[in-house]
C-alpha cells in the first residue's frame, strides 16, 4: 500500500476550549454573583464628572472596533463584555485623554483575553489592529496603569456569567437552548457598546437580553408557548427585581438593536457608493477612529 501524504500545513491546531461545567449552574453561585455585581459597576456619570474630553460618541466608536477586533481573533464570547467593563471603570477615574482612548480599550482587551482565553491576544498583534499608532512597549505601560487603577481586582461578572443560570430554568431542548444562548449573547455584546447600559447591573442585562432573544425568536417551550410575560416575571424574581424595571430593560434593548440595524443598512449604502468613487479602504482603523485623533 502507497504511503498517503498529508498537507496540513494551513490547518493549525483548534484552540482548546473548555467545556461549560454544569456543577457551577448552582443556587449557590448564581447568588454569589448577584451579590458582588454591584461592586464592579462603573460609576454613570463619568463623561461628566470625570472626563473632559471623551464623550459618549468616542466610546461607541472604540467599543465598536473593540468587538470587531474580538469577532475576528474569533475570542471567548467573555472578551469583550469583561474589556468593556474594565475600561468603564477606569474611565470612572482616570481623567483620560481622547488620543489614548484606543490604546485604553486595547489593554482592556489584552488583560480581559488574558483572564478568559486559553491563547491570550499578543501585545503586537493588538497593535496591528490599531494601525501600529500604538507600541507594544505603550500598551504595556497602559496595562499596568488599568491593572494598578482596578487594584487587580479583574473578576468583574459579566451578563454572559448569568445566561447559563436562566437557560438552566428554562424547559427548552438543547437545540433550542443553543439558539437562544447565541441570540441573547449577541444583544449583551450589543448592550456593552451603548453607554446606556454603562451602570446596569449584569443580572439585568442578561434576564433582558434573555427575554427579547425569547420574544424575537418566538421559542416554543415544552407543552406550550411560554408567555413573554411568565419569562419576564420569573426572571425579575431570580435577579430579584422588579418586573416592570425587567420589561423597560428589554424594551431597551430592543430598541438598541432597531436603530443599529437601520445604522448598518446606511452604513452599507454609504460604504457602497464609496467605494464605487473611490475604491476600498483597507485601514484597520475606523475612519471615524482617526478623525477625533485616537
């Protein structure tokens, strides 16, 4: 028999993932959670109280490069909720300047793949995705400074932490329980780009995110449809809050995905016709980044 010949040479070895443990889906670690979330909660007000020269719209913009930055190095669903927690409380304070916004979000990123990834993002690769306007030596100085602002207190619970405990008391198979989890995942990842939801509590953001993954995918629970309404109730009194305060969180969030849904429709339109006129631009840094200076 000829020798057959293997070319793997493309194919690296799969990053080894860990499995979800199900001994954690306990009373005990759900209530754990819901009582230190409040504890790493960055303070609401910062643009106005700390902060003279980042604005809400400067964040939005590093947020948004931040997650395509996760999506493409393909990085633990936790990635990017964590770095965003993390760089909302050192924005909380730390005066900081708008030039040193993206180097910010980027060792938030460094430390927060560090803490959930197996292969943690390099220093130098993090520097490709901002255009080498940032040095590895620059960005670990940053880290430094986040890690010394956050007292290394980097254990912040993230809405991702609560949607195993809520998919657990649902009666959906996993197929469905599958899909719901990917669809709630990606409205958290959408909430953690909008400074609305800078001050809400995780717990909150995941029973939200839960309930308009439920309500946009109509599920079908075992025996019958479950109501919108009995999802709401026994959520709010999981997370122990009020169901009317649930029900505005989820409309929220809702209204969040509608308005960046029609942004992406005109942003593709306007991408077309520009590229028509003016060819392709390949940057890795968002126009919009490099025009407020970052």
């Amino acid at each position: 028999m000829e020798p057959q010949l293997w070319c793997c040479e493309g194919d690296g070895p799969p990053i080894p993932r860990a499995y979800r443990d199900s001994n954690l889906l306990t009373d005990r670690v759900l209530h754990a959670l819901l009582r230190v979330e409040d504890m790493y909660l960055p303070a609401p007000n910062y643009f106005k109280c700390v902060q003279r020269e980042i604005s809400p719209y400067m964040r939005r913009i590093v947020a948004a490069w931040m997650l395509e930055v996760c999506e493409e190095q393909k990085c633990e669903e936790e990635v990017f909720p964590l770095a965003m927690n993390y760089m909302d409380r050192i924005l909380s304070v730390e005066p900081t300047k708008k030039n040193h916004l993206q180097l910010l979000g980027a060792a938030c990123m460094f430390l927060a793949s560090k803490l959930k990834e197996t292969i943690p993002l390099t220093a130098e690769k993090l520097c490709i995705y901002t255009d080498n306007s940032v040095t590895p030596s620059q960005l670990l100085q940053m880290e430094l400074l986040v890690l010394n602002k956050l007292k290394w207190d980097l254990a912040s619970p993230t809405p991702l932490d609560f949607i195993d405990h809520f998919l657990s008391q649902l009666p959906v198979n996993k197929e469905n329980k599958s899909i719901l989890r990917k669809h709630a995942q990606t409205f958290v990842a959408l909430c953690a780009t909008d400074v609305k939801f800078i001050a809400s509590p995780p717990s909150m953001v995941a029973a939200g995110s839960m309930v308009a993954a439920a309500e946009g995918l109509q599920m079908r629970m075992v025996g019958n449809a479950m109501m919108s309404q009995k999802l709401t109730e026994q959520l709010a009194q999981t997370i122990k809050s009020d169901p009317d305060c649930l029900r505005a969180c989820q409309e929220q969030i809702e209204s969040l995905l509608e308005t960046s849904l029609r942004q992406a429709q005109q942003q593709q339109h306007s991408f077309a016709m520009e590229t028509k006129k003016m060819g392709e631009d390949h940057s890795a840094t968002p126009t919009d980044v490099r025009d407020i200076n970052i």
